[in-house]
C-alpha cells in the first residue's frame, strides 16, 4: 500500500510541475494576433530529426533574401558543416563563406579593408548598428534571429496544453515564424495603414513593420536528376524551410538532447524494474501474513 501511495504521490508531483511549467507564460507570446496553425515539421516530437536538404534550402533562403536586414550574430559559417545541423561539406562551407565580403583590419597603413570571408567569420551583420538597422527600415529594427524560434511562442490555450504535454509539442516558435512569413493580408476596412506600415494575421497587434519577403520563384533551389526542383518553389516552401534552418540555429543540439532523453528514459525503464523486482526479494524474507509485510 505504502509503494502505491508513495508512487501516486510522486506521479501527482510529476503532474503538477509539468502543468505549472506548461502554463507559464512562453518567453514572449504572440499575443493579439490569430492563433498559427501547426505545421507538420521533421523535427516533431521526441523521435524528430532535421532533414538536411532543407536545412540547405533554408540556409539558401536566409543567405538571399532574411540576410538583407537581419543577422544571426551567433552563427560562424564552419557550424553550418556541423553534425546535426545542415552538414554541408567543407569545401561547400569555405564557398559559402567566401561568398560574403568581410571587413578586415586594420593593415599596416591603419586602414581596415574588405575580404572573402572564411569559415571562422561569424554571419556578417547587415548594418552597422541599431539606429543605421532602424533607419533604413522606417524605424522597425529587424532584430537577430539566431534564436528567433525559440525566443517566439504563442498561448495554446485550454485544453491544448494539456494535449501538449503528452505529444511533447514544442514547435509554437517555428509555427508562428512561418505562419508570419506568409500572413500578409489588406488590412481590413477601415484601417489606415502609415508609410512602412504592413498587415500580418499572426503578428501581436497585427501591424508590423517588415513587408512581405517571400514570393513565389524568388529563391532558385537545387534541381534533382530530371532537372527540376524536388519540392516546389513556393512562399509557402521557402517559408517552412528557412524556418526549419532557424530552429536549428536556435538549437544547434537539438537531435543529440533528444537522443539522450530516449537513451534516459528506457534506463529508467529498466531501472525501475530492476528496483521492482529488488523489492521484492529482499520484503520476500517476512511471512505473506505477517503485520507489515508489504502486498
Ligand atoms: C527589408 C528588410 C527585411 C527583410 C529582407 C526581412 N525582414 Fe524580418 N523584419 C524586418 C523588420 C523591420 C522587422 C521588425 C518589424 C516590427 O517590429 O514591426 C522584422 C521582424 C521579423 C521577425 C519578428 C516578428 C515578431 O514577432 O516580432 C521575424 C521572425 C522576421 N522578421 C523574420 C524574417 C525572415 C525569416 C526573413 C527572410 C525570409 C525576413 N524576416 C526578412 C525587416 C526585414
């Protein structure tokens, strides 16, 4: 009796933090805007891994069109060759690099100068400072978005959160990410738009001050054997794949965390049986009747 009480204790215990800490406010909600739907990503769940092919097309997609107006300071363009991210090679890595100017210096003349970059580069940042980031962009500031899928997410709200917990839901981020990259809509009658001002479904207050990036055909992908591009070349592809590309960025470490929480969760399957059957031996010394002896 007294295992079965400790147990549902404990397992109320378990409860109750994973209800507490799924209600918690996210680190900064989405608030105000319309709910994203859930996008069905590769990296779902506890078993989700990344699919490298998009990781590549979402760096492709950052690098020509998201790179115009934010950076990704805690990038270096050697982690794009590393394990579990987009794992291009290394010969690829340095082409990439060199594909950016790097401001260099200073030379021995106390002048900085320009050259291609190198693997060991960060992402080059595409303005100088906040205020030269605000000007060119009527005075929105396209913040960093190294770790812009986690640091996003949205209320899920009854009796979703509690589903959550179960299916290990943790995509609010790259969901509302792709969701506003698409969003773009007339604002409704009525509202007056100012100058620099666009109309986003999922934005917080629904005005924001980035204008509709993604078109269709913008971004050239890598042809397949019969010459054609093997997903489509839609915004609503280079959405989901630059989206995927942030979330790894966000968690470069993802596919190896998941690894270890299954590797710990069938030892403590294991162990808890290995402790079971312990028990058992060890309370099998006192008679089947004796006072305390346990059922
Ligand atoms: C022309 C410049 C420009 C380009 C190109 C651009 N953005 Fe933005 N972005 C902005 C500005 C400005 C803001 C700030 C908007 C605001 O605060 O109203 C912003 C904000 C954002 C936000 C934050 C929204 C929020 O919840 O606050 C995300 C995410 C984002 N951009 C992603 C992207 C991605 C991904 C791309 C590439 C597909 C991209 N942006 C391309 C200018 C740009």
């Amino acid at each position: 009796m007294t295992l079965f009480r400790t147990s549902l204790a404990a397992f109320a215990a378990i409860m109750i933090g994973a209800f507490s800490a799924a209600s918690l406010s996210p680190a900064h909600a989405a608030g105000g805007g319309t709910k994203p739907p859930a996008h069905d990503w590769s990296f779902d769940g506890p078993f989700g891994t990344f699919d490298r092919a998009q990781l590549q097309r979402g760096y492709k997609v950052y690098r020509e069109v998201c790179s115009a107006c934010h950076g990704m300071s805690l990038m270096r363009f050697r982690n794009l060759s590393q394990k579990g991210g987009p794992e291009f090679t290394e010969a690829q890595v340095r082409a990439l690099a060199a594909d950016f100017k790097i401001s260099d210096g200073p030379n021995e003349q106390g002048e900085m100068f320009e050259r291609p970059g190198r693997p060991s580069d960060g992402f080059p940042k595409p303005f100088p400072n906040e205020q030269a980031a605000r000007a060119a962009n009527g005075g929105a500031y396209p913040l960093d978005l190294s770790v812009i899928a986690k640091a996003r997410n949205y209320e899920r709200g009854f009796p979703l959160f509690l589903l959550d917990i179960i299916t290990q839901y943790q995509e609010g981020g790259p969901d509302y990410v792709k969701a506003l990259l698409t969003g773009y809509e007339d604002p409704p009658k009525g509202v007056e738009l100012l100058p620099g001002q666009n109309w986003n479904k999922y934005m917080a207050g629904n005005i924001i001050g980035m204008p509709n990036m993604l078109n269709d055909g913008q971004v050239e992908y890598p042809k397949g054997p019969d010459g054609k591009s093997p997903v489509p070349e839609t915004a609503k592809q280079y959405a989901a794949d630059v989206v995927a590309f942030l979330m790894w960025s966000a968690e470069p470490h993802m596919e190896q965390r998941k690894s270890i929480g299954r590797q710990v969760f069938i030892f403590l399957l294991l162990f808890a049986g290995l402790l079971y059957f312990t028990k058992k031996r060890i309370w099998s010394r006192l008679p089947e009747h004796a006072p305390g002896a346990a059922h």
